[in-house]
C-alpha cells in the first residue's frame, strides 16, 4: 500500500515536472523563432535595398546607353541630310549655269535669224535682177525660158532612160538566162532516173513444149476463153518453151501474165479454172496498184494524199507515154521540180506535190475525153489539192497559161524529165493510141459490155450484153463499128471486127 501511494506520488511529481519542464522548453523555443525571424526579414530588407540599388543603376546605366545611340542616330541624319544640301545647292548652281548658256545661245540664235533673214531678202533681190537681166539679154520670158530647158532635158532625159531601161533588160535577161540554166543543171545532175522502153508483148517462160497443146486445148476452147476473158493476145508460135502475151495494155497484159503463170504452176487449165485465175490476177494486180500509190508517196515525203488519188497515182504504174513509164515520169518530175524550187528560195514540199500529180489524168485519160491536164486537175481539185496544185496541172502543158511561180517549175521539169535522152519514144505512144481508138469507138455503142483490140491492132474483138443485143443485132453492130473505123481511124491493112455474144446458164449440183 505504502509502495502504491509513494508510486502515485512519484507519478503525480514527475507529472508535474515534466510539464514545468515542456513549458520552459516551448517558451525557450518560440523566442529563439520570434528572433531568428526578425533577423531573417532584416535581412530580406536588406537584401531588397541591394537588389533596388543594383536596378537602378543598370536602368540608368541603360538610359544613358539609348541616349547615347539617340545621339548618335540624330548626328548620322544631319549629316546626310547636310550632304543632301550640299548636292543639291550643286545641282541648283549647275541648273543656273546651263539656263545662262541657253539664255545666250538663244540670243545668238536670234541674232543668226535676223541676219539670215536679211541675208534671205538681198538674195531675192538679186536673182530678181539676175532674172530680169537674163531675159532682157535671152530676149525671153521666165515661163519660156523655164519651158524651153524642160523641153531640152525631156529629151536627154528620156533618152537616158530608154538606154538604162535597155541595158538593165538585157542585163536581167542574162542573168535569168544563166540563172535558169544553173538551176536546171543542178537538177538534172542531182535527179538521175532510169528509163526502160516499155513494150507492148510480154515473155511466159513454160517448162516444156508440151503445156503449148494444153494451153490452146481441144479445138481452141481454152486459148478462146482466155483472150475472151482478159482481153489480151496469146501468141504460140515456134519460139522454144517461150509464150507471148500481147497487148496494148499495161495493166491488162500484166494481169493475163500473172494469169498464165498461175495456170501454168497449177497444172489444171481449163475455162473455169481460167476465169479464177484470172480474178485471182487481178486482184494482185489491184494491190500490186495500191502498194506503187503508197510508195510514191511515201518516196517524195507526201503523207495527206486523198486515198482515190493514191489509187489512181499508182495505176500510172502501168501507164506509158512515149515509151516512158509515167509513174517513174511523175516521180523524176517531183523531185525536179523540189530541186529547183529549194534553189529558188521556195517551199520544195508544194514543188513536189504538183509534181507528183501532174499525170495524174493519163491514169484515166481512156474513159474520160479531154485532155489529161485537165482531167487531172479536176481529179485533184475533187479530192481536196489546193488551187495553187490544181492551177500546176492544168497549165503544165499551157492548156491555160501558168500564173504561177509553181506551174513554171512543174513545166520546167516535165519538159526536163521528157527530153531525156530515151526517156520516151513517139511511135509506140501514137501506136498506143490507135488501139485505144479502136476500142472507144466499138464502146461507144449501144450494148457492149467490154472491147479488146488485138492482133496489133488488126482485130477488135467486141464483147455484147446478151441480154440487150440479139443475134441479129451482134451482125448490125459488127457492121457498124467496122464503118466508123473506116471514117474515123487511117491505119495500114485491115481491120477485124468480131462480135461475140455469149450466154451461160450455171447451177450447183449438191
């Protein structure tokens, strides 16, 4: 018990010691807070007074800084605007000097004028007593004397112009004389050509003697039906393995050619197999037209030709004049004349294309009459040429006279390109056309379907529509072309006319 009470004693005492003690300790601990604050914002105070003073310094420091730049910028200024000044005071003073000098070149000039001006008065003066002096002397008025010199110098005058107008004349002529033949030198010189003779019979070589029998057939039926179905000659005669085709035609012999050596590789001749060899031939021989068309225009750098006229172009494939092929002509007279040109100073291009259609008229010059320039050029004027072309084709053989530098040219080189040395031969053009007389007249009649002259022109074989011309008739028609040949044609010997009216009747056996 006593242990208990002095326990709780002890407790009660240490108790209240403890906080006597924590009292003493807070009250210690706040004041030394209390002064450790102060020191600290005297400190803070006396820091901010450092921190204002450094501030105010550098803001001063950078006061007088821009002042200075201030000053420096405004001293820079006056001074240019001082040297604007002095320039300009310069400029004034120049300005000044040269009114002072034009000031006194006027006056001078004033002086100068009224000097002239009486200078101008005496001068009058005295070409007026010159004036009357001379005509007091030449016992003439002004107005004669003035006369009768006009009348003096019209006559030296005209004179001297009629002997300048002659001298340059000949001058001009010899030059263009020697011009021209420049030009034509160079172009025949640099246009070179071959010129073969084209002939009216063409060579089949056939393996043997033998095929000669089947090729004419029993009783003539084949060699018939194949001079009636191209309208050429065959000539078998002796000449060993050798077959000659004949006839005045170009086109139509090459196509009875083409025809014969297709039977002949073939074998099998006989009329129906004739007939479609013959269409076989023929259309070769129209693609054969097609490809010289396109290669004649591609040679002489023409690409915008109508279509209808590259067909008719490359038919001239087959077409001669004067024993010149005309296709061949028309290529040498196009580059001719795109020589020539290029020589003038001209486009060669235009030179070229007139050229090249030129002949393009004797491609059709059988079934149309007129002449073929003018049958060409109305060709060429259908299928789009321009005038300029057109006018070249018309007039390359003066059907019209030319009115241009280009249809010269196109005659120039035409007549270049014929005068060739074997360039063409006269008979076999004149032979060419009595045959194609010969059948113009038999087509002229009423009812013939195809003509073909043969034999050389000593036989005309004349095919009817059988539907349209009786038998009665063929013997009336025969009669009549024969008496109109007689009329119209001179020609040596005799003429045949042979009418041939055929029917067929086919059917298919199935």
């Amino acid at each position: 018990m006593e242990v208990i009470v002095a326990a709780c004693i002890a407790l009660i005492v240490g108790a209240g010691g403890g906080y006597f003690v924590s009292r003493f300790l807070l009250n210690s601990s706040a004041k030394n807070a209390a002064d450790s604050a102060t020191r600290m914002v005297a400190e803070a105070e006396k820091q901010a007074e450092s921190l204002k003073r450094e501030a105010l310094v550098e803001a001063k420091d950078a006061a007088y800084q821009m002042k200075q730049d201030a000053n420096k910028d405004i001293e820079e200024r006056r001074k240019e605007v001082k040297s604007l000044e002095n320039r300009l005071m310069q400029r004034e003073e120049s300005i000044d000097k040269r009114v002072e000098a034009l000031d006194a070149r006027e006056h001078q000039l004033s002086s100068l004028g009224g000097q002239l001006e009486r200078k101008e008065r005496d001068l009058d003066a005295s070409l007026t007593e010159i004036g009357t002096a001379l005509e007091r002397i030449s016992g003439l008025t002004k107005d004669e004397a003035k006369r009768e010199l006009l009348d003096s110098l019209k006559g030296d005058v005209t004179r001297e112009a009629a002997a300048t107008i002659r001298e340059a004349e000949q001058f001009a002529r010899n030059e263009a004389d020697k011009k021209s033949r420049d030009i034509l030198s160079l172009a025949i010189q640099r246009v070179a050509a071959e010129h073969t003779a084209e002939h009216t019979v063409s060579s089949v070589t056939i393996p043997s003697d033998d095929l000669k029998g089947r090729i004419i057939g029993r009783e003539g039926r084949n060699i018939r039906t194949f001079e009636q179905i191209t309208g050429i000659n065959l000539i078998i005669d002796d000449t060993p393995e050798t077959v000659i085709v004949s006839s005045f035609d170009p086109v139509r012999r090459e196509i009875g050619r083409i025809t014969l050596e297709n039977l002949i590789t073939d074998g099998r001749i006989h009329p129906a197999r004739i007939e479609e060899m013959f269409n076989k031939a023929t259309d070769l021989v129209n693609h054969q037209v097609q490809e010289a068309g396109d290669q004649a225009a591609f040679d002489t750098g023409i690409h915008d030709l109508h279509p209808e006229l590259i067909k008719t172009l490359g038919r001239l494939k087959f077409r001669t004049s004067y024993g010149q092929n005309v296709l061949t002509h028309s290529l040498e007279v196009a580059y001719l004349a795109g020589v020539m040109a290029a020589e003038l100073g001209l486009d060669p291009l235009p030179a070229k294309r007139a050229g090249l259609l030129h002949d393009l008229g004797k491609a059709v010059d059988h079934e149309i009459d007129g002449s073929h320039a003018l049958i060409g050029a109305d060709l060429a004027r259908r299928f789009g040429e321009s005038p300029e072309i057109v006018h070249a084709i018309e007039a390359h053989h003066a059907v019209v006279d030319p009115t241009s530098v280009l249809a010269v040219l196109i005659q120039a080189s035409d007549a270049v390109s014929a005068a060739r040395p074997g360039a063409r031969r006269e008979t076999m053009e004149s032979y060419i056309k009595r045959l194609e007389k010969l059948e113009g007249i038999a087509n002229a009649h009423d009812g013939v379907e195809k003509t073909y002259a043969m034999q050389a022109g000593r036989e005309v074989r004349v095919m009817v529509k059988p539907e349209r011309i009786n038998d009665a008739q063929a013997t009336v028609l025969a009669h009549d072309i024969a008496r109109q040949i007689e009329d119209e044609m001179e020609y040596p010997g005799q003429i045949r006319v042979l009418v041939i009216r055929e029917s067929r009747a086919t059917d298919i056996a199935k």
